[in-house]
C-alpha cells in the first residue's frame, strides 16, 4: 500500500490511473478509500520478448560479419497434428523467422514407431548444420516421452529437457548446456523488475520437472530461500502469506487468491488453463493459475495471462538456439587438445615389438573424440583400428586447411634412413610436447616385406605406430580388398576373351551377353557408357543393327597387350612367371602372365590418388588393361567391371585411424608401390587430416595462422623418387600444396656417398660406420646438398633432420649442418627420436614450425602438355642430375601409341633404383654427365600417369635365405612376437 502523499511528492506521475516507466511497461493504480492506492506493475512478456528477439537478431547479424557462413538452426519435430501443438509450432516458427534463425518444421505421422523416430533424433543429432532440436510435446500415448526427450543430445536439446541439463541445473554450482526456457522466462522477468533475490522468500507452486522444479533451482541459485509447494500442500495460504516472489505453475485454474499474498509481492503466472466465457467466440478464456482480479490489488509486479511467461518461452528458445549455434562456432574454433600418453624410456632401447607391447594405448574412440571426429564418422575395427567416414570432408567443408608437411629423404643405404620413424618422432614432438594438434599420414605396409628382408614400416624404437602387430599385418583388410578387385578384374579380362573366342555368332553371343530378365532386357550402366565410346547412341538393347551389335560386344583383346596381372600380397617369386588356361576346359586359350605383388597394383595407386568415391569410379573405369587387335585401347569400363571393382573397395577408400606411442593420431591409408608408383599415402587421408587439424574459415582480421595443426606425411625412398613423384604427381591431382619438405639424412648414408664400403641387410657394418671418419661425411655431403637443391626447386622451404644414431660424432654432425645451411636449406637439426620419441625430436619440430611461416613459391617441375619426351628429360636433368635420355626402340613405341591414344598429356613416374642418382646403383653420391636409359613405358591410365623403366623392376619380390617370417611365433596368449 502507498499513501497518496507519495505521488503528491512527485514520486510518480500520472493519468487516468496509469504511469509509464522508461521501459514502456505499466505501472497501474487502483485508489481505495482514505487516500490509500495500490500500485502494481504488469510485467508484460510481450514487450520483453519482442526486445530479445530483437537482441537475437542483432547479435547474429554481428557475427555474420566475420563468419558470414553463421546460421544458427532449428529443427522442430512435431508427431501427428493436434491443433493445439500445431498452434504452438507455428509461434516457434514466427519467433525464430524474427530472431534471424532458421526453423525447420517436420511433421510426422502420429503412428511413426519409437525405433524410427529414435533413429531420426539420432541423425539430427549428428548433423552439425542444426544447431537445436526441439521435440513438440505431448507426444503420442505409445512413445515415451522420457526416453524420446533424452534421446535429443544435451547438445541440442534447446528445451532443456535432457536428464544431463536437469541434473547440472540442480547441483550447487552446475553448468547446464542450457536452461529450460519457460524458467529462464520466468528470471528474466524478474529480472526486468528489478527483483534483488539475495535472501527473499521465493514460493514455488508445482514441481513438475519443465517449470517448478527448474525454476525453484535457478531461484536458489540466486540465493532467494526457496519453498517448492504444489496444489496439495495443506498450509499453502500460510506459506503465500510470507513469499515475496511467487511463482504459480501448478495448473490450476485461478488458484492463487489475493487474500492469501502479503502487500508488495511479486507474482509470476506460469499456468495456462482454458474456462468457460459465454462472451467469448470460442465459448472459453485464457486465465492463468493466479486469480488475477484480487491478486493486482496485492502485487507490486505481477504477470498477465496471456502475454506474460508464454511470450517469453519462445523468445527464450531462439535465445537458446542462437546459444547453440555460438557454441559450436566456438567450438569448431578451439584448438584441438591431443592428451599424450607418458613414455617410459629404458637403456638400452628395447626391440619395437617389446615397445610396442609395454604401452597402453587409448582406446581409438577417444583418438577420434580428440580430433573431432563425429561418432558416426569413425566405424571401429577392435580398440585401436577404425576407419574414418568421407563425410567428414563435407562437415568440414568450410574449415581452412592445416599445415601439410613432407618428409623425404638422401639417397639411402639398404639399411633405410629413417623416413618413417622421423615422421612419428616429428608428429610425437609437435602433439605430445609442443601441444600442436599434429597427425602423421603415412602408407599401410605391404604383408611381404614384412615378412621379408625390410620387416615392418611402423617407425622403429620410441617413435612409431601402434600396436604394431595390427598395423603391419591385415590392419583393416584394405590390401585384400586391392587383391580381390585386381583378381577379379584379371579374371574377367581372361573370360571376356574366352567367350568371344567360343562363341563365334554375334548374335548368340550378344543375346548372352545383354540377357533378357523376366522378359526384359537392359543394358548396364558400364554397358551405356562402352555405347557412347564406340558412338552408338541407343538405350534398348533390340535396337542395335547387326554391325552395331559386333562393334559393342566384340572387344578382341590381343593377349599380348595385357598389362594386368593378378596379384598376392606374398613376396612369392615363383608366381613371377606362370602359365594360365592349362586345363581342358579352357580350350587351348594358353597364354603367360605373372603375379605382381597387390600393392604394385594400379588399384592402389588409384586408392591414393581418388578425391572420392565418384573419383574412384571414373578412374576404374579408364584402367587400360590392354588394347585390340587394331590397337585401340581396352578399359575396364570396355569389360564391364568398373561398377563391381569400385563395390569391393567401398569400405577401402575409407582412411583408418590410429595412434603413436605417444597417443598422437596417425592415419593409415594406401601404399603404392614405390618402385613403380608414388609411394605415399592417400590424397583423401591428406584432406581429411588438414581439414581436422585446420580452423574455421572467417574473415576476421589479423588471423593467426599458429591456430592450425599439422599434417605430416611420407615419401617413399629418396626425394628423387618418392618427393619428385609427391609433387608432380600427388600433388597435381589433389591440388594440395605443401608448406615445407623434411629432408631425412644420415651420418651412415653420407659415408655411403664419401667412399665408404657398401653395407647390407643382416650384416655386420664396416668399421668405417662406426668410428669417426669427418673426411667420409665431407665427401659423401653432396648428395644432401643435390637433394637439398632438388626439393627447392618445387619453391618450398627445406628442413634438415639429421636422423641420429649412437655412433655418430658432433664433428660429423656438424658436417652435416653447414653443408645443409650452405646449400640453401632453412635448418638443419639434429634428432633423437628413435632412442627419445618426441622429447628427442622437440628441436626439429620447433624448427617445422618456423619453416612453415616462410613465404614460397610452389610450383612444378614440368608442365603435363609438354611432350612425354621433355617430361623424361625435365625429371633426368633436373632431378637425377644427368645430362640426356636415350628412349629404346620398343620404349619410343609405345610413346607413340600413347600419344595417339592421347595419353601423352599425363605425369611422369620413372622406375628406377632408390640407391643412386641415377639408373646405376654403383654410381653413388652426385654423379653427373650420365646418359638415363628408358627401356620401356607402361600406361597406369586409371591412377592419372604413365611410367618410364630405367631397368627390369621386380614387381613381386623373393623371400631371402633367412627372412622375417622365421622369427614370428605366437605366444599362448595370443601375443604376437618377432615382427621388426
């Protein structure tokens, strides 16, 4: 109660019994008897949520300004048509078409089964374009709501219904990825009054978990003293009679009574509840849980039904969707945190299998978690595999990439220089120990080196990949998904022939080929395409004229242009050579082939090379497997077998996923054949790592590019190869660019170069190796500074690792170092990581690092529309450091039939030994002025390149006298030992 004398003193002005505050809500005076008024304000929600809306819309415009791709979104689920709920829909949809947010509506049929529906929550719940999911209540009678509710991920459920945002909202100190929206309403009314909570005696009428529950806890949390009763509460008046905030949300029409409130209190009306009005239309009224006629006279601010609490629900819903969409933004932008796993390092250093076997590694889930990536975009192969979705490239469309880093290295010794194993230590320093989110690229290994002479390619000592047993034997089986496919092509190829050898009528024939199927017949989609090659643009197979008939099902392979050869993945020598269609039931259609080893198949190369699966398609069907009799090329689209080889490695075009010793992420994909391909990892793993390691694209001013991650990845052999064949032919087709090359030498191989003895696998080392010889390593130098020139010329900046093993002297290192600073390298550095894992690696990747932030300027060595003759003598006299080719005859032919074939506009890759310069593996060191011989040119169509031979290349290799299979055994726990 206010005396009029108040008003008299002028601290309130009015007229016609109403007073307008600065905020446009109403205060209302009702005058009684002696000069005695009572003044209330009416707490309007529409004003209030009109003003939030406002706010959203604003705030998201604001942020459109630097992240113009910013949307936040949605997605309303209502189940069957009730008037009422569609009622309620449509003013979420006005409010959020007001607020800026975008709202997507889909209705569904009231007797969808909880399965389907689950399902769909499940998919909306990993769909990152929507920011909130609202599921419209009640529900059907057979679906659970509790279950449906908590099926909305804590994430997304701007209703704040989820067990995880109750259960946080409740706990002293609990952080709710949202709050409810009619209870957060309800405060910022409150709010708006100018309510001090602190120490106030707060009522809460109802305790149902969407209002009274929920509101009681944001009350305490304010610390108001809280009093939750509900419609049973038998001293409920007494109760009343002291709150100074009530808040009414038991459902009940008109329950609270005036009589009951003391003078002054603030009255919040949450109910909605519908009575009988013969004036009104409908025959009904809106009325809320408070009697409002008698409860005015008491209140100081109380709040009108309708158009009180039920406006600021949905405002409070776009807020929180906008909340939403500002958390995943923010989100998307926050570094990726990598926890590294602790090493315990022992001297001297144990073989890598005891390595392998003493860490515990993270289970593969919580790798991806780290990284990024969604659940349903990693598909587990047991703890510590899993294969990785493409659809995380179309999730992280926007994202810049991250830094892409080469490791390549010298003209090595048999003995290897340590690629593999620089590559973990690097990733191991930049994750575990300089906390840049890092992840390492690098091949799957080939099952007959390591069960040959070279072993394993997990890295080696405290850098590598684990558990190495399941990395270098089957890993997910994508090398057996490359045989089935090559195998099934090459047995198709040798049908294709026989049939058309057996069955000499076309029309038979054809009949067979493009049977009839319940009396219909229908071309392929393989079929459809050889139509348009061969110009027959017809769609019913009865159509075709005799001659049109020939010309589609006729290919007349020419065995002897056959080019594709089954494959093991088994260094079996004997399957070099052999002889097929022996058997009486092939009809004396003999002829000899061989067996390569799987990972020298094109399908590999094409595996690392596709973008995606169409990618992959269209490349499978351009494979040349040989040409007719009229030397017109042959495809494997011409056999009809594309579509069946592209279903085979569905699931191997997917990268997998694992880990370092140190718990860092390494992805595993692909392995060409070095020998005769590009020797490195996938161009689709490439993407998806830089992408997962990179950062949301904006416009924001002053960027740091620092924010990024980086992808490191391998070579195979020296850089005159594996680098040479990573920049223009890797490269090429993925359109990536490299920030920096990691230059891999050796103390040992330097010597090599200087003068040393040759040394080989299994054998002692000349004492040359392991005494100080600085006379050795000056001389053998050149080959590093050659490769280092060799990997400038790409316009890259260059690292040196000097990889370093126990013999090595600081004389001899420093060699090294002035030779490299010399030759134009950025820096040259020392690292440890075999014997140290990261901690031993830590100064070569702050030196990555600072390569990275350095201008270049890439480009390639050769332009593909040059002539295949200058792209050989580009490659031989800028790389290899000789002074002309010399094409052999039956090599100059096939360059011709190329080019008329038009293929002569493809890359480059020459087959030739890793352990020189040049074609000799005697010529050690730099040797120059050479004549490289091109004995012969074979056409690998499907992958994109055409490769030179410099010498015969053993496309399966022989299995030494004592080879790695003679140390493996299995323990009676399953255990797996002897791999190296």
């Amino acid at each position: 109660m206010l005396n009029a004398r108040y008003v008299k003193r002028g601290l309130f002005t009015f007229k016609n019994s109403l007073v307008r505050s600065k905020k446009s809500s109403i205060f209302r005076i009702i005058f009684r008897p002696n000069n005695v008024f009572n003044l209330y304000h009416t707490l309007s929600g529409k004003d209030l949520a009109k003003d939030i809306r406002k706010e959203a819309f604003q705030e998201i415009l604001n942020i459109k300004k630097s992240h113009p791709n910013f949307s936040p979104t949605l997605k309303i689920i209502q189940v069957g048509s009730r008037p009422d709920s569609s009622t309620y829909v449509r003013a979420k949809l006005k409010a959020s078409e007001d607020s800026g947010v975008n709202c997507i509506v889909e209705k569904l049929s009231e007797d969808i089964s909880e399965f389907e529906l689950l399902n769909k929550i499940d998919k909306i719940n990993n769909d990152d374009s929507i920011h909130g999911l609202l599921i419209q209540l009640p529900l059907p009678k057979h679906l659970d709501e509790t279950k449906v509710t908590n099926a909305v991920s804590y994430t997304k459920d701007v209703d704040g219904f989820h067990r995880y945002n109750v259960g946080e909202l409740s706990k002293r100190g609990g952080k709710p990825f949202f709050i409810p929206c009619t209870p957060n309403g309800c405060m910022k009314l409150i709010e708006k009054a100018g309510i001090e909570l602190c120490g106030k005696n707060a009522v809460v009428l109802g305790r149902s978990d969407i209002v009274g529950t929920p509101v009681a806890a944001l009350l305490k949390d304010r610390n108001a003293t809280v009093t939750v009763c509900h419609s049973r509460t038998t001293n409920l008046p007494e109760i009343l009679a002291k709150a100074d905030i009530v808040v009414a949300a038991c459902g009940k029409a008109n329950f609270v009574k005036g009589e009951w409130l003391k003078d002054g209190v603030v009255v919040i009306d949450v109910g909605i509840n519908y009575i009988p009005d013969v004036t009104k239309k409908s025959g009904r009224k809106l009325v809320g849980d408070v009697d409002y006629n008698t409860c005015k006279e008491k209140a100081s601010f109380i709040t009108p039904v309708p158009g009180g609490v039920g406006p600021m629900t949905v405002a409070m819903l776009v807020t929180n969707v906008v909340l939403a969409a500002k958390k995943q933004l923010l989100k998307n932008e926050t570094p990726l945190n990598i926890t590294p796993l602790p090493l315990k390092i022992e001297t001297p250093v144990p073989s890598d299998i005891e390595i392998s076997r003493k860490q515990t590694p993270k289970h593969i889930s919580t790798v991806a978690e780290e990284l990024g990536i969604h659940k349903q975009e990693l598909e587990l192969f047991g703890h510590y595999k899993a294969k990785l979705s493409l659809d995380i490239l179309d999730r992280l469309k926007d994202r810049e990439n991250g830094k892409y880093i080469l490791v390549a290295g010298i003209t090595p010794t048999p003995l290897g220089e340590g690629k593999s194993t620089t590559t973990m230590g690097l990733v191991q320093a930049l994750s575990a120990h300089l906390h840049k989110p890092a992840i390492a690229n690098v091949r799957q290994p080939s099952m007959g080196p390591t069960f040959g002479v070279k072993g394993g390619a997990a890295g080696g000592g405290y850098s590598q990949v684990i558990p190495m047993d399941e990395f270098n034997m089957h890993l997910t089986g994508d090398i057996h998904a490359i045989s089935a496919a090559n195998n099934l092509l090459a047995a198709a190829i040798d049908t294709r022939i026989f049939h058309e050898a057996t069955q000499k009528n076309d029309a038979t024939f054809y009949k067979r080929l493009v049977p009839a199927k319940k009396g219909i017949r229908r071309f392929t989609k393989s079929m459809l395409r050889r139509l348009e090659k061969i110009g027959v643009n017809k769609t019913n197979p009865d159509d075709l004229t005799p001659e049109e008939i020939n010309k589609f099902a006729r290919l007349n392979i020419n065995p002897d242009t056959i080019t594709i050869k089954r494959v093991v993945d088994v260094n079996d020598r004997m399957l070099r050579q052999i002889t097929i269609g022996e058997a009486p039931t092939e009809k004396g259609l003999i002829r000899k082939t061989g067996f390569d080893i799987s990972v020298a198949s094109e399908l590999m190369a094409i595996l690392a090379l596709s973008k995606n699966l169409k990618d992959l398609r269209e490349r499978v069907g351009r494979i040349v497997i040989g040409a007719n009799y009229n030397n017109e090329p042959v495809t494997c689209e011409d056999i009809c077998c594309a579509g069946a080889i592209t279903a085979l490695l569905k699931d191997a075009i997917k990268p997998n996923l694992m880990q370092s010793l140190e718990g860092t992420p390494v992805m595993v994909h692909a392995g060409p054949f070095a020998n005769i391909s590009i020797g490195a990892s996938s161009v689709i793993a490439d993407r998806i790592a830089l992408k997962l390691v990179g950062k949301q694209a904006s416009d924001s001013v002053a960027e740091d590019r620092d924010e990024t991650g980086f992808v490191v990845t391998e070579a195979g052999f020296d850089f005159t190869m594996g680098g040479e064949r990573f920049f223009n032919i890797k490269c090429r087709s993925s359109g990536l660019q490299p920030n920096a090359v990691v230059l891999v030498s050796t103390v040992r191989a330097l010597k090599l170069h200087g003068g040393a003895p040759d040394v080989k696998p299994g054998q002692s080392l000349p004492y040359e190796y392991t005494q100080e010889n600085v006379e050795l390593v000056r001389k053998g130098v050149a080959n590093l500074v050659k490769q280092i020139s060799n990997a400038r010329q790409f316009g890259v900046p260059v690292v040196v690792a000097i990889n370093k093993f126990e013999t090595d002297t600081e004389e001899e290192i420093e060699v090294i170092k002035k030779a490299a600073i010399r030759a134009g390298a950025f820096d040259a550095v020392t690292s440890n990581h075999w014997a140290e894992g990261g901690k031993g690696a830590v100064k070569l990747a702050e030196a990555v690092v600072k390569a990275t932030k350095q201008e270049s300027d890439f480009k390639l060595l050769y332009n593909v529309d040059s002539s295949v003759e200058d792209k050989l003598r580009a490659i031989v006299t800028k790389m290899y450091g000789g002074a002309k080719i010399e094409i052999s005859p039956q090599a100059q032919q096939k360059i011709d039939m190329y080019k008329s074939q038009g293929f002569g506009n493809l890359p480059i890759c020459i087959a030739k030994t890793q352990y020189s310069l040049s074609h000799d593996p005697k010529l050690k060191n730099v040797p120059t002025g050479f004549t490289f011989p091109i004995r012969d040119i074979r056409a690998s169509i499907g992958a994109g390149y055409l490769y030179a031979l410099a010498a015969e290349i053993q496309t399966i290799p022989g299995l030494s006298t004592y080879a790695g299979y003679m140390n493996v055994e299995v323990g009676e726990d399953g255990e797996i030992e002897g791999l190296f």
